[in-house]
C-alpha cells in the first residue's frame, strides 16, 4: 500500500483500513469512507470467488469472513470494517473477539441512524434474505429502543438488477414499488437499506418513496463509526494528502465492477487477485 511498508505486523496511523464484503457491494462502504475520511488509505477485499455468503451456513460465513480479516491482518490494517451485512449479523461477534484490530460492521451504525431519525416509532428494514432472516437489524434496534416497532422485507431481486447496472430503468421501478409498497402501507417513516448494494439503487427507491419515508444508508453511518473508532484509538492517519485505494479480488472481475465504479465515482486502478489461505488454525 505504502512506499514503505512497516515491519510485518507492524501497525501505525498511516496503516491503512481494511474493508472486505462478500463481493463488490462493500464499494459502497470505500465511497462512504473515501468522502468522510479522504487522507485515510483503504485496502478493499472482495471474496468474489465465493460470492454470496448468504445462502451459506452461519458456521461458514464466520470461517470465511475469518479467513478473509486474516488476510486484511497481513496488509497491516489498522482496523477493519466488515461492509457486508451477512458477514456482520453471523460473524462479527467472532472477529471482534479474535482480530488484534478494532472491528466494526454495518448493521449497528445502521441501527443507531435508524433509531435516531424515526418520528413516529416505525422503522422498515431492507436487506437479502440471509440478512432479514438473522434478525440482527430487529435485535440492534430494539435493543436501543424496545418501543419501536420493525417492518422487514427480504428483497432479492434488488442485487442481480445492481450488478446488470439497472439503476434506472422502468423494470427496476417496477420492482422497487413492488417490495416497498407494504412497508409504506403499513405506515413505515423510516427505511433502513440494510444491504451493501442497495445504495446504488438510492435515487430509484427515493423516487418511490418521496420525502415522506428517511432513507438510513448503512454505508453512510459506518463510515461515520470508523471515523469516531479512530479518534477513540488515535488511529486516525497525519497524512496531508488523500489517501490510497488498493482493490483485490479472489476471482477475476466481472462487469459489475465497472458499473460500481462509474456509479460510486471511485478511480479503481489495478486489481489484485488474492488466494484464500485455509489455515487449519486461525
């Protein structure tokens, strides 16, 4: 990352931070992060080669996200963010418990901004299946505030319109109104977009939902909770100049990388492609 690296294991305040997901959708995350902290370096990994995690067991999605973090370890990041919301409802609790680095995911930043913004008590959750189905976004809510009430709503066609670049279509619209159309009827002012992906589809979801329902991007608050864990560590980077993106995949690109970098306005140069190590031990 650096012209000169530190000693292996070595972690300072020009250490970058690291951010994986399960693909590319932790993009999002680098934006949001590249906005709010621009002279912070980030190194970006996306387990593309295993890609989704969420249609896998909990026990494997905390493997992977392990095994992944490990290698975030050997770029000597200072902290890491966990920008995908599977791998945050199932495998957090693990990484927090077993990384020498400070981790944050997605879902509580999400949770506290959610809290924070309803008027009359109702947050609407979005998310994948795996993500809905954890109930991880319901638990950190209500845990802040039990008299709130939660709508949830799997929506699964959102990722694959994503990843076709099908920001702005009549069939996206189409779609969008379908999933959203019973958390409005059921009285929802607030929506929490509990995926990755899904602030790529922001101007589509706002255009349904007007000015009536909040819009909670997950990205957006994380980005802010890394910023507060750096001055909370005094990790955050002296460097005068913006900071360095560095982008590594475990399988070859496909199109969506593209279409995630024109949308996000991110200058993705060379891609690396890392090999998942599988330790018998972490």
């Amino acid at each position: 990352m650096n012209a000169q690296e530190p000693e292996a294991g070595a972690v300072t305040r020009e250490s970058p931070i690291g951010v994986f997901d399960s693909g590319i959708g932790g993009l999002t995350v680098v934006r949001a992060l590249r906005e709010l902290l621009p002279n912070e370096s980030i190194y970006y990994l996306g387990d593309t080669a295993r890609v989704p995690y969420g249609g896998k067991s909990a026990a494997t999605v905390q493997r992977y996200s392990l095994e992944i973090a490990e290698l975030l370890l050997g770029e000597h990041c200072k902290t890491i963010v966990v920008a995908c919301n599977t791998a945050s409802a199932l495998a957090l609790p693990e990484l927090q418990a077993t990384m020498s680095i400070p981790v944050t995911g997605v879902i509580q930043p999400g949770a506290q901004a959610a809290v924070a913004a309803t008027r009359n008590g109702h947050i609407g959750v979005i998310g994948t299946r795996a993500t809905i189905k954890s109930g991880a976004y319901e638990r950190a809510i209500l845990a802040l505030d039990p008299a709130v009430r939660v709508s949830t709503r799997a929506c699964p066609l959102f990722v694959p319109l994503i990843e076709e670049g099908w920001l702005e279509s009549e069939i996206t619209d189409r779609i969008v109104r379908q999933y959203l159309d019973p958390l409005v009827q059921d009285g929802i002012d607030t929506l929490v977009l509990g995926c990755t992906h899904y602030p790529l589809l922001r101007k589509a979801i706002a255009r349904y939902l007007g000015d009536a329902v909040d819009l909670v991007d997950s990205a957006e608050n994380c980005a802010t909770a890394v910023g507060q864990l750096l001055d909370a560590k005094d990790l955050r980077t002296t460097a005068a100049t913006k900071g360095r993106l560095g982008l590594a995949l475990t399988d070859p690109p496909d199109a969506f990388l593209d279409v995630a970098g024109t949308a996000l306005g991110l200058e993705i140069g060379t891609v690396q492609l890392r090999q998942v190590i599988h330790p018998a031990k972490i």
